[in-house]
C-alpha cells in the first residue's frame, strides 16, 4: 500500500505545468518521492524536470527505486521493464544541465540548480525475453550513454572556441571556468554494432564533464583488438565483472586478454562462456596456452567468480584453477565434457567448501560421474545456495541416489533442473525429499515425460513444451502445488520457466 506522501507525488507528477512552476517552492526532501513517482508512471517530462534542478550531489537508481528483497537482489521498480522514455528522460536532463553548465556557467543561484555530480544508473534489468517495445534493454542504455558523452564534448569544445575572446585571464591566456562534471555509474554492454561509439565516449569523455565509469561489462562479437582496446579505455577502479561472450577469442585470444583485466582492482567476476576452447583438440602449444591462462587468472587475486561454459576442458580442470590463491564462491561450467576425475580434483580443492553457485549443466551423469557429482555436492554442502544440474540426462533413479547428498545442502535456495527427463512420480519424490530444506525458494523442474503427447524432436529433447498434453501438465503442476502447501512450504516457487532463473545472479545471493 502506498503512502499518502507517495499518492500526493503521484499526483503531483501527472500535472506537469503545475509541478514544474512548484518545484522552486518544494523542500528537496520531496525530490526522492517525486523521482519514484515519475518513474512508476512513467512521466518523462516529469523526470526531466527533477533531474535538471535534482538538489543531491547523487541519484540512484538503486536507491530511489525500493527496498531490496531477501534472496532477489533487485528493486521493486528495477525489478519492472525499465522504460526506455525514462531512462533516456533521466540521460537528456543531464546533457541539459551540463550545457546550460558550458554556456552560462556565471549563472545566478535565484533559481534552484541542479547539484548533481553523481548519476548511479547501475542495476537496471536487462530482459530480453519480455522486455516489450517500451522497454530498454542494457545495450540500447549504453549507447545512448555514449552519445550523450559525445555531444557534451562536442558542446564543451565549441563553447570554448566561442569564449575564448570573451574570456581572458590577467595574462591573456583563456580562462573559461569549467562546468561542474557529473559521473555516470552504469553496467555496459556492447557488441560490434556499438563498439564504436563506446569506443570514442570512453576515450574523449575520460576528462570532459559527463563520464562514464563502469561496473559490469559486457562484450559480445569483438575482435580481441577491439576488446583489449576497450578494456584499455575503462577507468580500472569500480569494475567487478568482466563477462566476454560469444566473442570466438579461442585460447590465444584469451591468453592475449586476460593480462589486460589485472589492471582492475575490483575485479571479483569474470565470465568467459563460448570463447571457442576445446581441449580435446591436439593442437601444438595448447598445453603451453592452458599453463598461461591459469597464470593470469591466478594473477586476479579478487576473482570470485569464474564462468567457463561451453569451453571443453576434459581433464584440464586442475591445470587451470591449480593457479588460484583465493578459494572461488561461483563456478560455471556448463556443457564443458568434464570427465570424473575434473569432479574428483574439485571435491578435493580450496574450491568446493566455498562454493555458492555450482552450474554443472549439459554433463551426463551416468555412473561414471554419478559418484564424483555425489561427493562434490559433500563438499560444498556447507555453502552451496544455488546449483544447477540442466540437461543432465538425470533419470529418476540418478536422481533419488543423488537426493541424499543434495538433502545435506542445507542453505540451497536455487534448484535447476530444466531438461532432464524426469517423471511426474520423479518430481513427487523430489517434492517430498526437498520440503526439509528450509531456504530453496526456487525450482526449475522439467516437463515430465510423462506429460508428453508425442516423442519430443530430437533438435528439442526434453526441454520444450511443444510436444507436452497441456491438460496432463496442468494438473500435475497442481498436484504438486498442492504437496508444497500441505508441507508447509507454499512460499516455494516451483516453475518450468526459466525466465526466474535468468534473473538470479551470484552478486544477488
């Protein structure tokens, strides 16, 4: 329920005319529930407004927006589609308070200014499964952060032609003052399409007065040049993840990348998924290249996370995080054909009693890994709160001899086995084994075969419902429901979506 402050702001932002003249008379304690209203409403102009005369040196979006959930991590409002007319609103207002900056920077003070100097645009959803027309996405926001850093120094140049005759100090050199710079806090994303413009915002807006300074970033599609190059043009402190994918950079490409992270002393995530390693190949100087890669990556001694999915790296395990000094919390390696004795050295390392995040998706846990998975899951009992074992290939009965070992997770929150050929007596077993786990919230179960109408295509498998009887479906999902309520545990999500799953993240556990 809202308050009365909030129902007033709301009102308030709908009338803009009437709310703009009010802003001068308004105490600045309003502004935050103001921003939140706008926002909610979607009211760009609104927002252009509380921007242009904001009377805090910050604006957080992570903070403006709610209260963080347990176990979610993000804002009610974040939490929803960021609309795409807001957040540019929220870009344009500073590009107009910086210009009026750059041409009148002798202004008075009878009117409010703005006193922004940080801009925390960190955090903002990036789904593109249903994000919808109005929404914007991580790569749009980037790039329309870096026009905005172009036009102001742009702006900023052609202002000090202009003044420069105007302008002169006692020694006849200029003297124009300089604005008051604001820096912008954002998680990036570019791709070969935008890596231009990112390119040049980095490098000309290092030093001008809108700056843009990195948490999270993302590549995708970039030659290892033009990686490194943006690398190069980040400013290192406040960087904590890294995430290169689909980049096809092989393991030379990685070998001639990774020196380049070691400049980020924040760093604690580095995702390198479809990076094109395949160990199996006999190729010259892969054992030579695998030697280098665990040493810069033992050369990050923050690192916390660690994605390498879809790499194949049978056999290989210990050779490449034999290198690291402090234990990782996040393990991704998905699909990367580990054998039983990669699951035997992480059992044994500094590794597995840390472990938050285990994702051991696209391996066949037959018998041969069976017993090396049962043992990993003893050590990492103690820590883990998420694990995902999708596209597995487990049956019900891999399954039931793997519930004991899952059952000792004590602190499990997040459950993902998507794709697994799993039967409705399966999952009611699973229901019945799990309800002891006080904190698992979520689960990310399969469609049970049993529920299928014809035999699933084999470009599909078990993972799609193209195939599934609706009607037998739904009332096994009910039946399921029902067992959690009666359990006590109807606080517990059990879904076949994945669009949940996606938003769950190792900085959110």
């Amino acid at each position: 329920m809202h308050s009365l402050v909030f129902l007033c702001a709301r009102r308030l932002v709908s009338h803009r005319p009437g709310a703009r003249r009010a802003l001068d008379l308004l105490p600045a304690e309003l502004y935050p529930v103001l921003f939140q209203a706008a926002f909610l409403d979607g009211r760009p102009l609104a927002l252009r407004d509380l921007v242009g005369t904001w009377p805090f040196p910050v604006l957080s979006f992570q903070r403006l927006l709610g209260h963080r959930h347990r176990h979610r991590g993000r804002h009610p409002l974040l939490r929803e589609k960021p609309n795409k007319l807001c957040v540019q609103a929220v870009i344009l207002a500073v590009v107009a308070h910086l210009r009026r900056a750059l041409e009148e920077p002798c202004r008075g003070t009878s009117e409010r200014r703005c006193r922004l100097r940080v801009l925390d645009m960190t955090g903002l959803q990036d789904d593109d499964t249903d994000r919808g027309p109005e929404g914007m996405s991580l790569w749009s926001g980037t790039v329309a952060l870096a026009k905005a850093c172009l036009e102001i120094s742009k702006h900023q140049s052609e202002c000090l032609k202009r003044g420069s005759k105007r302008r002169k100090g006692p020694s006849g050199a200029s003297a124009a003052p300089q604005p008051v710079g604001v820096e912008v806090r954002a998680d990036l994303f570019v791709n070969g399409t935008s890596y231009g413009v990112l390119r040049d915002a980095l490098q000309t807006g290092a030093s001008g007065p809108l700056r843009l300074k990195c948490r999270d970033f993302h590549a995708e599609e970039l030659s290892v040049a033009g990686t490194v190059s943006l690398l190069e043009s980040l400013e290192p402190a406040g960087v904590r993840r890294v995430d290169l994918r689909f980049n096809n950079l092989g393991l030379a490409g990685l070998c001639a990348v990774l020196p380049h992270l070691a400049r980020f002393p924040d760093l604690l995530s580095l995702k390198l998924p479809y990076s094109n390693v395949d160990v199996r190949r006999l190729a010259a100087g892969t054992d030579a290249g695998l030697r280098r890669l665990a040493a810069q990556l033992g050369g990050l001694p923050r690192l916390r996370e660690l994605s390498l999915g879809s790499s194949r790296l049978s056999g290989k395990l210990r050779q490449l995080l034999g290198d690291l000094q402090a234990p990782l919390e996040s393990l991704e390696l998905a699909f990367c054909s580990l054998l039983p004795g990669d699951l035997a050295f992480l059992s044994g390392s500094l590794h597995a009693p840390a472990l938050r995040k285990l994702d051991l998706s696209g391996h066949d846990f037959s018998e041969n890994l069976l017993r090396p998975l049962w043992h990993l899951l003893e050590e990492t009992s103690a820590s883990l709160l998420h694990l995902d074992l999708m596209e597995c290939r487990l049956t019900d009965a891999r399954l039931e001899a793997l519930l004991p070992a899952l059952c000792r997770c004590s602190r499990l929150r997040c459950l993902g086995l998507f794709g697994n050929p799993l039967s409705t007596p399966g999952l009611k077993t699973l229901v019945r084994k799990t309800v002891v786990l006080p904190d698992l919230r979520l689960v990310v179960y399969p469609y049970p075969v049993d529920c299928y109408s014809r035999e699933p295509s084999p470009a599909s498998g078990w993972l799609f419902g193209d195939a599934v009887d609706e009607e037998r479906f739904a009332a096994v999902n009910a039946e399921l429901c029902r067992m959690l309520v009666s359990s006590g545990r109807a606080d517990a999500v059990w879904t076949t979506s994945l669009c949940r799953h996606g938003a769950l993240d190792y900085f959110t556990l």
